[in-house]
C-alpha cells in the first residue's frame, strides 16, 4: 500500500469552521512506513534525561525493546497530556523489560525548558522518559514520519525488539492522543508471541 496523502480535520476560526488539510507524503517517506520486520534505522541525538543535558544512541538500548515515540511539539496539550501519560507509566513498562523514547523536532533547549514547567502550566516537569531532540529531521525523515509543510512530526510511535527490529508502526491524526494500555499491550503481546514463537489471536491480552 502507497501513501499518497493523509487528511486531517480540524478546527479553524471563532465559527469552529471545519477545514481540510491534504498533506502530501513523499514517496520516499512512504516506502521508509513499511519497514516492519526490518532493521529499525539508527539515531541518535541529544535528548533530556531526568533533567539533564546528554547523548543518547539507539545502540544504548541493545537487549531490550523500545518503544520510539514521536509527538508533534513541545508545549501542546495533546503532546504535555502522552508525555506525562507515558512517564507515570514508564514502571509498568520497564517491568517487561521496555524503555519509551519520545522524540519531536524540537531543540534540546525547548525540551529543557518544557521539563521544567509544571503541569498545571502545560508542562512535563519530572518526566521520567528521555526526550530526544530532532531539530534537524533527520530522524523523522529516517522513519518517515516528517510533515515539511507543518515542520513537525506525525503522531506516531514504532515498537523496536531487543534485536533492533521494528515490530510494530502506528501513526494516528496529530490532534488525536494515543492510548498508553494500547501500546502496553503490543508490547506484552509481541514478547510473549517471541517466547512462544506462535501467532496469537485478535484482542489478545495476558493473563492477570
């Protein structure tokens, strides 16, 4: 399947008009969508973690699975509302040995000061997960996610295996969040389907 487009509704104007937005993917961008089973390409950037400056590398997360978690940009409601989702979450899946990654194409430094705001003025003060800086997009761009016309990301997050194989891609509307039980479960599901190297059926969960 080749992405042409993808359409987003939203809101403009104090009538609340609805508008259309065609937003055209390259074809490189759109094959780079197809890479489930695939060596999931290497990044690696300066990010934020625990309120630090520092590097990070793909390779550092060798033998465990991560998930890759792209978000559109700093100080959104949608974006402030996953990141603080996923960081009052992250015990939950690092006990199935699984790290999350956020990342937008913002700077380093927007991602500082974001850390540092509180929650209750739009901020992600105490996350718990790093967030990686792309300002350049040469990460979105890797994993085809990148919207040139807006200079931002899609929404969208890739499961990558303790062998840095990408496992599982979803891209949702940049105006609607994700579900942080949702993505628990892939990540349940695809470990457990390792362990007993069989398919599992739809709307598989594990037992209590």
């Amino acid at each position: 399947m080749s992405i042409a487009a993808f359409h987003f509704i939203g809101c403009s104007g104090r009538a609340g008009l609805l508008m259309k937005f065609i937003l055209p993917i390259s074809k490189e961008a759109s094959d780079k969508l197809h890479h489930v089973t695939k060596r999931a390409p290497h990044w690696k950037a300066t990010a934020i973690v625990n309120g630090h400056v520092t590097k990070l590398d793909m390779n550092d997360y060798k033998g465990r699975y991560v998930v890759l978690f792209f978000y559109a940009h700093n100080f959104s409601k949608v974006d402030a509302s996953e990141i603080n989702r996923l960081s009052d979450r992250i015990a939950d899946f690092r006990t199935v040995h699984t790290e999350i990654v956020a990342c937008s194409t913002d700077s380093h430094l927007s991602h500082l000061t974001w850390a540092k705001k509180s929650r209750g003025e739009g901020g992600v003060s105490g996350v718990k997960i790093p967030l990686i800086a792309d300002p350049t997009h040469i990460i979105a761009r890797d994993y085809g996610v990148y919207l040139p016309e807006k200079g931002h990301c899609l929404r969208a997050h890739f499961v990558i295996d303790r062998r840095g194989v990408l496992r599982h891609v979803a891209i949702n509307d940049p105006l609607i969040g994700r579900g942080t039980d949702e993505l628990l479960r892939i990540v349940k599901a695809l470990q457990f389907s390792d362990q007993v190297e069989e398919p599992l059926v739809a709307d598989w969960t594990p037992d209590p």
